[in-house]
C-alpha cells in the first residue's frame, strides 16, 4: 500500500471518536448509500467501507475505509475496519504498520489493542498476541475486543474461542447480525467447518438479504457433505446477487460431487 493514500493521517489531531458496536456504522452515517457525487464524504465511506467488506470485497473496503480516515481520523471505526481489511487480504506487513499508528492515537482503546492481537497472533507471535488481547480485555471488553480475543485464541488452538465468540454476541445487540457472521468467518478460515455453520446459521437468521453470508454458509456446509443444504443455501446467494461467480462455481461444484466423496464426507463429520 502506497504510503501516500494515508498523508492526511499524519500529524492530524481531533476528539476520540465512539466506537459504533458491529454490525453498525457510524451513528452520523446516512441510511441508504447517497449519490455519487456524495462519496467523498466520512460517513458516505464508512458506509460504503461496510458494503464492501461485509460482501466479502475486501479490497473496495480497504479503500473507502482509508478515505474515511483521510476525511476524519479521530473516529475509532474506520481504523478497525481498515485493518480488518488488511488482515482479510493478508496484507500482514502493511496491518502492523497502521495497528502501530492507530495505538500512537489512541494508546488504550480496548477494540484497536485487540485489533493489534490479531496482527500478532496471524503473524506468528501467539504469546505476545495474547498478552496484549489480555491487556485490551481489562481496558473493558467491547464486542470487537471478544471477537479479537476468539481469533487470536483460534490460531492458538485454544478451545477456549468459543467462549470468546459467544460472549462477543452476547455484547452485541439483539439485531447485529454482522458480530455472528465475523465469527464464523474466523471459523471458516480456519477450515473448521461445523463452527463456522452454527455462527453463519445465527446470522443469516438475523439478516437474511446478504449474499455473501450465505455464500459462506454453503461453503461450510459442502464441505461437511451437508449437499441439499449447501446447494439451498447457495442458490440463496445466487437469487441476492445473480452475477456471483463464486457462488455458481461452488453450486457447479456441488451438484458434480461425487457420491463417493459425499459418503467420505458424511463419516468424517
């Protein structure tokens, strides 16, 4: 990443910006994305910012969450969204450096230390990943500081993420059908198939019109050879959005499964 993207971020100053719980956007962002002309604007990115990333366009994130920054960088939000971007692309490098810029601005804010864990912990260094994840939970626990702390336990295979994803959700509100989707994205990167289903489960529950949560849902399911589910679930994702190639390639791919390889698949679960 350029480091001329990020000039405005130098040196700016400003009031500690609340950070929203997930599944929101910044309290001052518009409802229905404004015209184009308009995307230039804080609220417009970071609502845009959310658009992309919880579609799984993580790329597009990345870049409307740091203009969100270039516009207002005393707000907590976009900080976390731009390195979760970072981290969805691996772009692990690139997330240490910002995650070490964030904390120069907001030294003890319990979601951005998290979001520094998950830089640790997926660059190998576990033991410091936690210490610092500990650190953020007794700054007091957000949503974001749970879910950070079920990632970084994750790659630790530490069972004790589980805990961590349930009690994210617990501190989330009653309709934040984002904090369960995270969760079993966690899940679902780590290939750990029949977690991933009960968290994407909650969330297409919750909020039924994303695409890409049942994307992921059938991905999981196909690979338990849950196959009527899975291809439910994937013509789901197709209906929402016609022209998603991974879905019809993944739908391709379960409707020419082997038996063989769905009866392999069932004794494995």
């Amino acid at each position: 990443m350029a480091e001329g993207r990020f000039t405005k971020l130098e040196g700016a100053g400003g009031s500690t910006g609340l950070t929203p719980p997930p599944g929101t956007i910044a309290r001052n962002a518009p409802k229905k994305t404004p015209p184009p002309e308009d995307d230039t604007n804080y609220p417009t990115c970071v609502l845009r910012g959310d658009e992309a990333f919880y579609t799984g366009n993580f790329r597009d994130a990345l870049r409307h969450y740091s203009r969100a920054l270039q516009e207002q960088n005393n707000q907590i939000y976009p900080w976390i969204g731009q390195l979760s971007a970072l981290i969805a692309l691996k772009q692990y490098k690139e997330a240490e450096l910002w995650s070490n810029r964030a904390l120069d601005q907001f030294p003890e804010d319990s979601s951005l230390l998290s979001q520094r864990a998950r830089v640790l912990a997926h660059t190998g260094n576990l033991k410091r990943a936690i210490g610092v994840s500990d650190f953020a939970i007794s700054k007091g626990a957000t949503s974001w500081s749970w879910l950070a702390r079920g990632e970084v336990l994750l790659e630790a295979n530490d069972n004790n993420a589980l805990f961590c994803f349930t009690k994210a959700i617990e501190s989330s509100e009653k309709d934040d059908w984002r904090t369960p989707f995270l969760a079993g994205l966690a899940y679902l990167n780590k290939r750990r198939w029949a977690d991933a289903e009960e968290f994407l489960k909650k969330s297409v529950a919750i909020h039924s019109q994303n695409f890409y949560s049942w994307y992921c849902l059938a991905l999981a399911l196909a690979e338990m050879s849950y196959t009527d589910r899975a291809r439910d679930a994937v013509q789901r994702s197709m209906q929402l959005k016609k022209d998603y190639a991974p879905a019809r390639d993944l739908e391709l791919k379960i409707f020419r499964r082997p038996f063989f390889k769905q009866l392999f698949g069932f004794l494995k679960r």
